[in-house]
C-alpha cells in the first residue's frame, strides 16, 4: 500500500526543517510502507517570486508566471531528494512533465485532467522515495502551468487518488482543524474527524477547497496533522455525527460587499436579468434575497466579492431601463458569519440558538441564508470577531 503525504511551505522553510521532515518520510520508508511526497516552495518563495515578476514587469504574462512560479516546488523537492540519500536512503524528485500530470490549459488556476502512474510506480517499485513537485501540471501543448494558490494540497489529493493510496496525509504547521480560528477564538477546540461537506463550507485555510472536493470525490483517506510532532491531527471523511456537535465549525469571511437593488417591477424574469448581467461578467454571487414586496414592487439584495462590487454596480446602472428598478444601494463594511455542521440536519434550535447569541449581544443580522449545513448571516463588519466568539461560545463549549 501506497501513502502520500504532503508538506508545506512552512514545514520545508529552511535547511533544518528540511532534514526533520526528511526524518518523517525516512521513518514512513523504514517502517516498511511505500511513500509518495508532495512538496510546497519554501516558506514564502511563491510570493518572492511573484514580487519579482511585478518588479520587472507588472503585467508579466500568465505563462511567464508560471514558468516562474512552478520553480519554487522543484527546488523544494530536489532539496529533499537531497535530504535523503545523504541519509544514505534512495529518493528521486520528479516535476509535472516528468510524471505526466496532464492540466487543462488556463495559466494560472488550471485544473488537474489526468495523471500517468506509469513513472511514479517505476520508482516506486524499485524502492524509491517518491517527491513530486506540488501546484503544477502540463497543458496539452506542453507547457507548465500552476493550479491556483495553495493548490499543492490538490495536487497531493489527486496522486493518492490515482494511486488508490491508503491515506493522504497533509501536514501542516497547525495540528489539525479547528471549530474557529484558534488565534481569533481562543476557546476554538481541534476537531479528530469533520466530514468533507463541512469542510468545504467552511473553506478553511488549512485545506485548498479543491482538495476537499477531490477527496470526497475519490473517497480519499485524508488527514490534516501537523509536521512537528506526532500528534494525530483531524481525519476528514464521509459525513459523521461529529463529537456531538450539532455546529463543527463557525467560519467568517469579511470579502463581501452587499449590493441591493430596489423598486424592482416584481415580474417574471426580474432576477434573470439582474444575474444574467453579473454572470456576463462572471461575477459570481453569493447570499441573495427577495422581499415579497408590496404592489408588484420588490427589492433583490444580494452579495459578491469586494473586488467585484464596482463592476458589477456599473454593469447594473447602465441597465437600469432594461432592468426596471428605482435605486441600488451598496455597503462593504460588513461581514459574513457562518455556522457548518454536518449534525445540524436533523438538529432543531439551532437557527435559533445563532440568532439568540447574536440577540443576546445586540449585533444585527443584515441578511441570512441557509444550506442543509450551514446558517450563514451578515453582520456590521466592526461586530465581527465579537460575533464569532459569541456565536461559537453558543454551541462549542
Ligand atoms: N506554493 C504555492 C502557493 O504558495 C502552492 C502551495 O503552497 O500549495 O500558493
Ligand atoms: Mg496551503
């Protein structure tokens, strides 16, 4: 049986962190298992080199960018190598090209499409450490392209999954997942299992979003632990009743600027035309409300990113003929507070246990939206973290 394991940048950031992750993988090697390793660039290098890109040329070409940028793995993955046969133990590193990790074609953010094997289980086979250059794939004119940011982590989910490995371990520099952000809640409480549902709601920075999803996909073994020490870490799986925890996460996200359009003519195709526009510009939306309006007449509130706020309130002023509204309204001091759990399916209260909290503390509620394991409201940005650790303290105790 086959495992991958994968670390990061912070866990490879120097010299002496490379050897004591080399003493992890020597300690998998000699316990007799076959072991596949992606690596990130060290510490801060991706960022390094995109600042030296900016510096020569701001608007560096998006295959440029990763020609460059798909550096910082390869070295981290020729340092192990390197690492590890001066401990006397056999491992090669290998990049995109080299194993044939076939990407779709977008620079910059492209999607795995498919991985050879052929090369990976040679090594294996003859009893090689396998290291694979994280966040990069080969487009189908052969050139190298990246992933997205953090995207090593999906790199590492996809070769367990091709490989039919037994675990895909990420280690990290925190040992696991947590309800809430331990450095901003500080009654936050690490998780042994969450299910992947959740773990996608809550786009938690421990994990690149598209690793979870890739995992759930392929019924992938996946562990998020920590690179120092040997502590178990968080086991993500198929839904399970979590601890007995109705919520298994609070999550908050201030990227967001709410847009509310009003006096809309409250007929048929009204919000059509509104989200055909932004998604002409592929502007994507998030929380979207409609009031049921008084004689014929409604208003559509709706989210998007912060970046996105300008564009899309010019697009939706210069149709305001074709749309059919009185005003628009926008506001970007606000954020958005979510509550995951995969328990909360068949809980009742808890809704209503958010909302008390919330009450209790005299925060208000903007807007709220629901999925089958999520509650998500909008707050007054500046009641941010106050409601979170409220909210948290609510049904984490
Ligand atoms: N080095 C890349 C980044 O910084 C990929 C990764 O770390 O997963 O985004
Ligand atoms: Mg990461």
């Amino acid at each position: 049986m086959i495992i991958v394991q994968k670390y990061g940048g912070t866990s490879v950031a120097d010299a002496k962190r490379i050897n004591h992750v080399a003493k992890r993988i020597a300690g998998v090697y000699n316990s007799g298992k076959k072991i596949v390793v992606v690596l990130s660039a060290q510490g801060s290098v991706t960022d390094r080199l995109l600042q030296k890109a900016h510096e020569i040329n701001p608007s560096a070409s998006k295959r440029e960018l990763d020609m460059l940028l798909s550096t910082g793995e390869q070295q981290s993955v020729a340092l192990m190598a390197m690492a590890l046969q001066r401990m006397g133990l056999p491992a090669i590193s290998l990049n995109a090209v080299q194993i044939g990790l076939e990407s779709s074609g977008q620079y910059g953010n492209a999607r795995i499409k498919r991985i050879h094997t052929t090369r990976i289980l040679e090594e294996l086979s003859k009893d090689n450490i396998v290291l694979i250059a994280g966040f990069q794939g080969v487009n189908s004119i052969g050139d190298i392209t990246t992933l997205g940011r953090g995207a090593s982590d999906t790199t590492a989910v996809a070769l367990a999954a091709v490989l039919e490995a037994e675990l895909c371990e990420i280690c990290t520099d925190v040992d696991g997942v947590y309800t809430a952000d331990p450095r901003v809640v500080p009654t936050a409480k690490k998780l042994n299992t969450i299910s992947y549902d959740e773990m996608l709601e809550m786009s938690c920075q421990v994990l690149h979003n598209r690793a979870a999803e890739m995992a759930k996909r392929h019924n992938v073994k996946l562990i998020i632990r920590s690179s120092m020490t040997e502590e178990p870490g968080t086991e993500i799986r198929e839904a399970c009743k979590v601890e007995d925890l109705y919520v298994s996460g609070v999550a908050i996200d201030r990227d967001v600027a709410q847009i509310s359009v009003l006096g809309i003519k409250n007929q048929p195709g009204a919000a059509y035309k509104i989200f055909a526009l932004l998604a002409d510009k592929k502007i994507s939306v998030d929380v979207i409300l409609q009031n049921p309006g008084m004689e014929a007449i409604t208003d559509i509130s709706f989210t998007v990113a912060k970046q996105d706020r300008d564009e899309a309130l010019e697009v939706l002023k210069a149709s305001q003929d074709q749309i059919g509204y009185k005003a628009i309204t926008n506001n970007d001091s606000l954020a958005k507070l979510s509550i995951v759990g995969a328990g909360m399916t068949t809980a009742h209260g808890v809704a209503s246990g958010m909302f008390e909290a919330l009450y209790e503390n005299n925060i208000n509620i903007i807007m709220i939206s629901t999925s089958e394991i999520k509650i998500t409201v909008l707050v007054d940005d500046h009641n941010a973290e106050k409601a979170k650790q409220v909210v948290h303290d609510k049904f984490i105790v």
